[in-house]
C-alpha cells in the first residue's frame, strides 16, 4: 500500500540504490591520469584515451539484490513482522555491498594512481547511506505500525 509512510521511505531506498549505478562512487586524479570508479568498473582516462583497468559486476549484482529486496518488501505490507526482517537483511546486503564498494575497487584505484591529487568520493557512496537511512526509517514506521495494531487488538 503506497499511501503507508514506510511504503515511501523503501521507495526512496529503492530509487537511492538505483541511482548508485549512474553516479560514480570515487574519482581521483594526479597530474594526467584520472580514475573513475563506479559501481560496474574502474575506468583510467589518460588525455583523451580511456580503458577499463577492473570490471566490478559483482557490485552491480549486489545492488540489483538490495533493490529486488526492498522492492518485494514493499509488497509485503499485510506482513508486517516479516517486513521488519526482510528490511534488517536487505540493511545487511546493502552494507556489504557498501563496504566492498569503498573499500575494494577503491584501494585498486590507489595502487593504480599512486600519488592522486585529489580523491573525493562520488555521490554514490552517499546514496548508499541514504538508502540504509530510508530502510531504518521505515523499520521505524513498520514497528509502529505494527504496536497500533496489537494495541488495537488488545483493546477488542
């Protein structure tokens, strides 16, 4: 039921894991190299040249589960206590894709590039905390949902 608090939070967690495949997750640079990492591949751009050092599919596929995850959580709104559950997996898949996102394609691009410039990390690593927010946050509204009902009951 879309018109559920929570129902919007885990579509903005859904739509924020989609939008880590567009945006890269880090990009460093030294004087004529730049690196882009995304969640598909490590791309070296030198002038006008670019080639792909690694290719990170498994990162893609991890997303795709998160997103398949939430999306079926999504529909599993007369179940409530299997929400929550689905919901405490689905903050368990994202945060190791999250960490093998950072940490793994990142320190490849460090011993590709070793002497960067700058590295700031990409709009992606945040919107993977944002998602993890949006999920937590609909646990929150499912939970409460959830005690209105048994108090409901308790009362008939």
């Amino acid at each position: 039921m879309i018109q559920r608090v929570q129902s919007l939070f885990l579509l903005g967690a859904i739509v924020c894991l989609g939008l880590t495949a567009a945006f890269p997750i880090f990009t460093t640079q030294d004087a004529t190299t730049t690196l882009i990492v995304n969640v598909f591949e490590i791309q070296k751009i030198v002038g006008e040249k670019t080639s792909v050092l690694s290719s990170h599919i498994y990162l893609f596929v991890g997303i795709c589960v998160a997103i398949l995850l939430a999306g079926f959580t999504l529909l599993q709104y007369n179940n409530r206590v299997l929400q929550l559950k689905l919901n405490m997996v689905n903050n368990f898949v994202i945060l190791g894709v999250m960490l093998a996102a950072v940490f793994i394609p990142v320190e490849a691009a460090k011993q590709a590039l070793p002497n960067p410039i700058d590295a700031p990390f990409g709009i992606s690593a945040i919107l993977f905390f944002v998602s993890i927010l949006f999920i937590r946050v609909a646990n929150f509204f499912i939970k409460k949902d959830e005690d209105l009902v048994r108090s409901v009951d308790r009362i008939r």
